[in-house]
C-alpha cells in the first residue's frame, strides 16, 4: 500500500493490516511481529542514521523502528541512536505541526473500579484506596475551570466504574458541550472508560463526546491476563452492559478503538511501555494497530488518532504497591521512543502525546521531539481541581464555606481545613505523577520553543 512518501508499506517486513478475527476487528499477528523482533539486529549508530535517511521522512517500515528501537535498548549505542532519532522526529514534528501543541486535562469522575490490574491504585482489590464518587455539579465546576485556563480538551476519566460511564459521563459530554457553545469555545471531548460496545460509542457520540482513550496495556495476550486479574477489563461487556463472563476482554479491548471509530468517535490508543519485557513486539503491535485503525477509517488533522505513552508509575498507596522493583525505567528514553511513534506513524492524524507520568523535562521534550499532544495541570484524583477553585473563589471574595462543607461531606472527613484538602484528596490518585499547573506549563513548553495553542486543532504547515 503505496503510501504518500512513496514507500510500500506492506512489502517486504511490514505486517498484513487485515482483519484476522470473524468478528471482523482488528488483531495484531503477534507471531510474525514478534518473530521480526527476534530476527531484526539492533541498529548501530551509523545503521540507523542510514535508516532515517533512507526514510527521509515517511514511515518506518516494521523492520526498521524494530532495528532502531534494539539500537535504543542497547548499552552500547543507546545514546547516540536516540540523538539520531530525535533528531530525525523533530524535523517531521516541525513539518506536520510547527512548535504547535494542543493541551488536554482529564477530570476524574470516580476511583470506584471494578476491575482488577495488579499496576494501578483504583483496582477493586485495593482496600487501601479510599473511594469517591463525584457528583454532576462538582464536575462541571471543573470543566469551567479548566476551560478558564484557556484547555479546552477536557477528558472525563471513571476507571472501569460502569453506572458512571452509562449515566453520568453522558449527562456531562452533553452539558460540556452547552458549555462550549455558551462560551463560543471551540473544545473537544474525550472519555476514558472501560472498552465499550460499538452501540455504546454510538450513544456517546450521539450525547456529543469526540474521542475514547483505551490503553491496551498490552497487546500479548499472556502478559495482559496476568495484570488485568478480574472484571470487565478482563471480560468484556454486552450491549445491556453486562460482563460477558466467557468473553475475551483482551481481544474485547483491542477492537474497542475500532468499535469507536465505526461510531464516528477518534480514537486514543497505546501500550505500557515495559509492560511486557518484550517492549519491540508491544511497539511493533502498537504501530500496526494504529495504521491499520488510519488506513481503514481515516485519521486526519481534524479528527486525529492518539497515541498514548503509559508507563508502571507507583501507586499513591505504597503498602499496596505491586510495581515492581525492577520495572524497566524507560525514562530515559521517553523522548526517543514518542520520536520513534510519530516516525513509524507521520502524519497530520497522528498525535503521538507524552504525559505527565514522567517529569515535566522528558515530557516537554517529548513533546519538542514528537507530541502534537499533551497534558497540562493534571490531577488524577475525583475532585482533583476543587483546591484550586476554591483558592480562585477566595481570592475573588466569594464565600467558600459551602463548596468546603460539600466536599468534607464527600470525602467524609469532618473538620478538614482548607490547605489540608488537596492532600486529602490527592490520595485518591490512580497513581503518583507530576504535577504542574498549566501556567508552568505554558511557560516551560515557551522556553523549548513550543507554543500551546488555546484550542483544539493545529493549523496545517505549509510544507506538511
Ligand atoms: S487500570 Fe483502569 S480498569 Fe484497571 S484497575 Fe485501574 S481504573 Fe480499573
């Protein structure tokens, strides 16, 4: 499949991108990916300055982002292929989207999961998470909040809380939508929930939600049932939202970005990096999935496909804290990897989006390097951003004692003063991260040349 920089991607090395299952969705061949990752040697300094120029630009083929991924895992050579990576992203970074990035913040609705992933503090068997539901008007409360901050690409986020993705999330996306148009603000609206049936995107896409974000975690079926334990994750769930007991909720999951886009919904989707010791197979998986979802339904500047760069962080509950100790700290190489995503997938529709997993210099320069996307003032708990508003409402003179009263009420703790609620209420992360607020953000992506655009689409480049 010729492709617009001239290279054939489905010659020689790159995998077939046809559906291989009878439901008629997506599954990656695993066997055939994970023998190119075997064979294919790591590329040396000088080899992959050969490939990046060979590909002047156009995708990678298979065989290549397997050499130089190899090249970046490999001691010896690590530091000089990812100069050469970066490098060679950046230049099609500039191309594609300028110093542009768009900037989103997840709300988070509830940590009331009932699933079970042995890497994340919201799973049900963890008795040391304190839970919390968040009502309707506290989470608009955040949406206006961030949307006076100048985000306009807001994320409800619910774990695998199912009342809450089929009642809740729907009342807001409407609601948030009202909003945008109240405002005139042009925003978007994503969710990232459970792995939901195609009627299910339907109805969301129908409340007025624009994209789903659906982290595979890991696209080997053996490594991903051994982390995600129990649930609907592990399942899988029908149209009436039930869990399909016999299902796959592996293969359910994989076919959820597919599912989406045949609602009409973007697509966000991304695995574990060091999930799977076999990161070149995980990465390979990630890259034929996302070409196969772009060349099969279209992904475009106006209606981009994410892709996501998760990573094992701690939990905010050590005592049950499952991470671990030699999880592989691809830190390091955050940036090159985002540089090898957007160069294995370069184009206006792919918004590779580094995240605040990693400290807030590896995620600038990821986004410098690759990230048309990325987050900003990220709190991970329910209620997250409350802090800050009632700080705005204090310092505007406003009376703070009833939006205080209800959120003691809801974290049922009695007495609490005001500078201890943040705390209170961070415990209730998914998992620790860095926090910065946008403003910080502002200035430190200004300092390495980029520009937040306030707003959700980036402007076509003369030259893409
Ligand atoms: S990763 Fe998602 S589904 Fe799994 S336990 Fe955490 S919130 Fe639930």
């Amino acid at each position: 499949m010729p492709n617009t920089c001239g290279r054939d991607l489905y010659n020689g090395s790159v995998m077939s991108a046809s559906p291989q299952t009878s439901d008629d969705l997506y599954l990656p061949d695993l066997k055939s990916l994970s023998a190119l990752a075997v064979s294919t040697p790591a590329a040396d300094p000088a080899t992959a300055e050969k490939i990046l120029q060979d590909a002047n630009g156009g995708p990678l083929m298979h065989d290549e982002a397997a050499a130089l991924l190899k090249g970046l895992l490999d001691h010896e050579h690590s530091a000089a292929v990812s100069v050469a990576v970066c490098a060679a992203s950046r230049d099609v970074r500039v191309r594609l989207f300028g110093n542009n990035v768009v900037a989103m913040a997840p709300i988070e609705l509830s940590n009331a999961c009932v699933s079970d992933c042995v890497f994340c503090g919201w799973r049900l068997s963890n008795r040391a998470m304190k839970r919390l539901r968040l009502p309707a008007e506290l989470a608009m409360l955040q949406v206006e909040y961030l949307i006076d901050l100048g985000i306009h690409y807001i994320e409800f986020v619910s774990g695998d809380d199912v009342s809450v993705v089929r009642e809740l999330i729907p009342r807001l996306v409407r609601e948030t939508r009202a909003l945008f148009e109240k405002r005139g603000v042009e925003g978007k609206i994503s969710f990232c929930t459970l792995a939901l049936t195609e009627a299910q995107y339907a109805d969301l896409r129908s409340a007025g939600a624009d994209n789903m974000i659906v982290w595979q975690e890991a696209y080997d079926p053996d490594v991903y049932r051994r982390h995600v334990v129990g649930g609907p994750k592990a399942f899988g769930i029908d149209d009436d939202w039930r869990v399909d007991k016999q299902g796959n909720g592996w293969r359910f999951r994989i076919g959820s970005q597919e599912r989406a886009m045949r609602a009409g919904i973007e697509p966000g989707l991304g695995s574990m990096l060091g999930l799977n010791p076999d990161i070149v197979t995980e990465f390979l998986a990630t890259v034929d999935h996302a070409r196969y979802l772009s060349q099969t339904y279209g992904a475009t500047a106006e209606h981009p496909m994410l892709i996501g760069m998760p990573i094992w962080n701690h939990i905010t509950t050590r005592e049950t804290d499952l991470r671990p100790r030699r999880a592989p700290n691809l830190e390091k190489l955050f940036p090159a990897l985002a540089g090898l995503y957007l160069l294995s997938l370069p184009s206006e529709g792919t918004w590779v989006f580094p995240n605040c997993r990693v400290p807030m210099k590896t995620q600038i320069e990821a986004t410098r390097v690759a990230g048309a996307f990325s987050s900003t003032e990220v709190k991970l708990g329910p209620g997250g951003y409350l802090p800050s508003i009632l700080r705005n409402m204090q310092e505007r003179g406003e009376d703070v004692k009833p939006l205080m009263e209800r959120i003691r009420g809801l974290v049922k703790e009695n007495g609490l003063e005001m500078g201890e609620l943040a705390a209170v209420l961070d415990e209730r992360e998914q998992f620790v991260h860095h926090y910065h607020g946008h403003d910080r953000y502002l200035k430190e992506m200004q300092k390495a040349g980029l520009h937040i655009i306030e707003g959700v689409r980036i402007p076509t480049q003369g030259g893409a």
